[in-house]
C-alpha cells in the first residue's frame, strides 16, 4: 500500500477576490481593500484549518496587469491598491500563533541590506514564521518608479537576482546562533568572534554587512520563488524553498515537477527540500450548482473591453480583431517578459478547446474554478497521486465565503483521506513544511579550514 504524503496548502489573500469583478458583488461584505480587520479574521480561518502559511504577492506598480492594460480597464479593478507585504506580515504575525507569514519583495529594486533586515525581523517577531518570495520584475512601469526608463532585460534581471539572494542570505549569516552571550557576570553581551562581514562587490552590488539584527530564528527565512521560466527553474532549484508555478493540466505540472526536482538533485540539494506548489484558483461551493452559480455571477459583471486588454496582456498578443467566438489562435512565445503566465493560458485554451471569448472570461477571473468540496479534494488527490506536486498555493475567486467553506468542507474530507495534516507539526515554518535549519556559511567555511589544518599541518 502506497503511503500518502501531507498536502502543503498555502493561502494566497487576494484583495476582495481574485476575480476582477469580485469587488462589485452587491453582497460584498468589504467596502474596502485595505480593511485590515477583515485580513485579520481571513488568516484567522485560514490558521483554524491548519494552513501551512499565507502567501502575499505583491507589485510595486499600480495594478497586477502589464503595462498594456490602460488605466481606463484597470479603473474598473480593485488590483489597484495593495497593502505593502512585509508591513501587513508584521501585523499578522501579533494576530497568529502558527501559520507562515509568506511576502513577495523583488530583487530588481530593493536593496539587500534592507531586505535582509525586513525578513529577519519578521522572522523574529513570528517566532519564526517569516518567508521571502524572491521574484524579479518584469512590469516597465515598476522601473520608472526606481529611476529606470527601463526594466532590466529577462537574462539581467536572474543574474541581478541570483547576487542578490547570496547577498541577502550572507548578511543572515552575519551572526552566529550562539553569538549573544548577555553575560550580565563578565559584562560580554556577544561575541565578537561569532561576528561576520559579508564584504560582498560584485557585478550588481556591494554590501560590506555584517547585518544589524542577530540571525533569523529560522536561520534562513523561508525561501519561495515564482517562475517557469529556463532561468526561473535554475534558480529554484538551486535556491527555493518553495516554488511556485502555473500549471493548466496534470501532465505539464509532472513534467515541470520531475524537471526541479532533478535540477535541485543536480545541485547537490535534496530534492525533498525543494517543495513545487501548483496555483490552483478556486469558487468553493457547497455544491457544484452553488459554485458555479458563483462564478456565473461574478463573470456576467466582466466589461468586455476590459477582458480582452487583460487577455492580450497574459498571453502577449492583440486578438481584438479575430472572432471572440472562435479559437485561440497560435502565439509566438514571449521573449521578453512573464512566460509563465502565457504558458498557463494557452496551455489552458488548448486543454479545454476554449474560444477567445472564454479565454477571456478565464483571464478576468485569473484562472479560477468553480468546485464543490468532494470535486476539490478529488483533484487535489490525483495531483498528488501523480506526482505533480508537493502541495498547491490556493487563493479564491471572492473573499465572500470561499474560504470558510474550504476550511470547513474541503480540509477536513483532504484529512480523512490522509491527506492533510490534523495539527502544525512544530514552532517554525520550516519545521511545519519538513525543511532543514540552514547552516551558516562562515561557521561551515570554519569547520572546512579546520578539517583542512587537520589533514595538511600547516608549515
């Protein structure tokens, strides 16, 4: 008898629904997308059904469309506006006891010694719950905003990247665990032996540390990354924690799964520390007829116009002049920016021979699904089964009462089929997703120098 593995299950909040129109619902019990209290009694429901962590994306542009999109479509959004992640996780973190606080900050514009700092004083103000989702940006509009009339190019923005994590993760090794001694008798608050400096200059940065805060309780934040890209993939498998992906079907996500994983294996990782995490968009019903009546509503209230610029932003390409009613046409693959998003539709329209018109529904509700709990668990089950997966990054096409119903409809079938986890199983984040303390890089460069003095006396 095959044993089954826990599911991972994130919670990705989406401000009043990941729906666009999920903000004109009449019954919408939110007037506001910065209610704070409203969070606060989401991630509370989110921790009572045993959620391994809360993932917030985030954009430093208005609006999470690409600059194709006009103002005058996302005027009729509530993407708009977002709370800053690391700010709101600090919040959370007084409101919770044992679900992950999971933020997006991206690589391209930010500094390392603030990020490292952020991460590092959420990770002790959770008690160790913090983690950093590494993305770099694409938006053309986010590097105006940094002084750039340009976004840094696909192969620059990975390589940029890729300093910019070592430099992070190196100024979280600035301290030893053991470097505070708060020895009132001898008067030594630390150890001034257990003290690094990182003295990072590299093509990008150049950061001298050590780091002003003691090392995370966590050792290392935990590390999650969103991509698909060959570049993407390489750094996942190398750096993340947690990857998350676009799939629109079983097969691809296998494919993807089995390619990290050996990627990871590759660099000398073990590849069951490198946990792939499926988006999945969901209107949790109490039924089938309930969620798909759900969903019916909210798309009956997309604008068309603002469909089809939200359409061609995701898959990089102007259908405005073929029939709505017909197929999807062939695509060129975007060369420049996101090719994960383009990938996930099309693969989509393909899988489910959807026309433009449908495409375009699924786009304004940024690829969510109508489900009852039974067909939920069903699919989350052979996902798994299939070895597509280690788990799935779930957010919610209305923030009305999906949620709730997934707490308490969804997780308790998912743990009576073994799939799901009854109570967290430590204090950390790492330790409730299974993942190694991470060593520090300058007590193991120690320990190296010490084994080499051993085996060659020094002359």
């Amino acid at each position: 008898m095959t044993v089954k593995k826990d599911t991972i299950l994130l919670w990705m909040p989406a401000y009043l629904g990941f729906h666009s129109m999920a903000w004109r619902q009449e019954a919408g019990r939110r007037q506001s997308e910065m209610d704070f209290d409203m969070v606060r009694r989401q991630i509370q429901i989110a921790e009572r059904g045993k959620f391994h962590a809360a993932f917030f994306a985030d954009t430093v542009a208005v609006g999470v469309y690409s600059a194709d999109v006009s103002m005058e479509a996302l005027s009729r959004t509530a993407k708009a506006s977002a709370w800053e992640p690391v700010t709101l996780l600090s919040a959370l973190a007084a409101c919770t006891n044992n679900i992950g606080l999971l933020g997006t900050v991206t690589t391209s514009y930010a500094e390392p010694y603030n990020v490292a700092r952020m991460f590092a004083s959420l990770d002790h103000i959770s008690g160790g719950r913090a983690g950093w989702n590494v993305v770099t940006t694409s938006h053309p509009k986010s590097a105006m905003n940094f002084g750039r009339d340009a976004h840094y190019g696909h192969g620059e923005r990975y390589e940029r990247c890729e300093e910019f994590f070592d430099t992070v993760a190196g100024l979280w090794d600035s301290w030893e665990d053991d470097a505070f001694l708060r020895d009132k008798a001898s008067g030594r608050y630390f150890d001034p032996e257990k003290l690094h400096s990182l003295n990072h200059r590299g093509k990008h940065l150049s950061v001298a540390g050590p780091l002003n805060i003691a090392r995370p309780p966590q050792g290392h934040p935990v590390i999650a990354q969103a991509g698909s890209s060959v570049e993407g993939r390489a750094f996942a498998a190398r750096h993340a924690d947690l990857i998350y992906t676009m799939q629109a079907e079983v097969k691809h996500a296998k494919t993807f799964y089995d390619d990290v994983k050996a990627q990871a294996a590759d660099s000398g990782r073990n590849p069951d520390h490198v946990k792939i995490m499926p988006a999945i968009g969901l209107m949790v019903g109490r039924s089938r007829a309930h969620a798909e009546d759900k969903i019916a509503a909210l798309d009956e209230l997309v604008d068309p116009v603002f469909g089809m610029e939200v359409l061609s932003s995701y898959i990089k390409a102007d259908l405005s002049g073929y029939d709505l009613d017909g197929p999807v046409p062939e695509i060129a693959e975007d060369q420049a920016g996101s090719k994960t998003s383009q990938k996930y539709f099309l693969d989509l329209a393909k899988r489910d021979n959807l026309s433009i018109r449908q495409l375009m529904q699924v786009a304004a509700r940024l690829g969510t699904a109508p489900g009852s709990a039974m067909d939920i668990a069903d699919m989350i089950e052979e996902w798994m089964e299939a070895g597509a997966a280690d788990g799935f990054n779930i957010t919610f096409a209305s923030d009305e009462d999906s949620l709730e119903i997934f707490v308490d409809d969804v997780i308790p079938e998912l743990q009576r089929r073994g799939l799901f986890q009854r109570e967290y199983r430590g204090r950390t984040l790492r330790e409730n997703l299974g993942l190694p303390h991470p060593d520090n890089r300058f007590v193991r460069g120690q320990a190296t120098r010490q084994a080499r003095r051993t085996l060659v006396p020094e002359t």
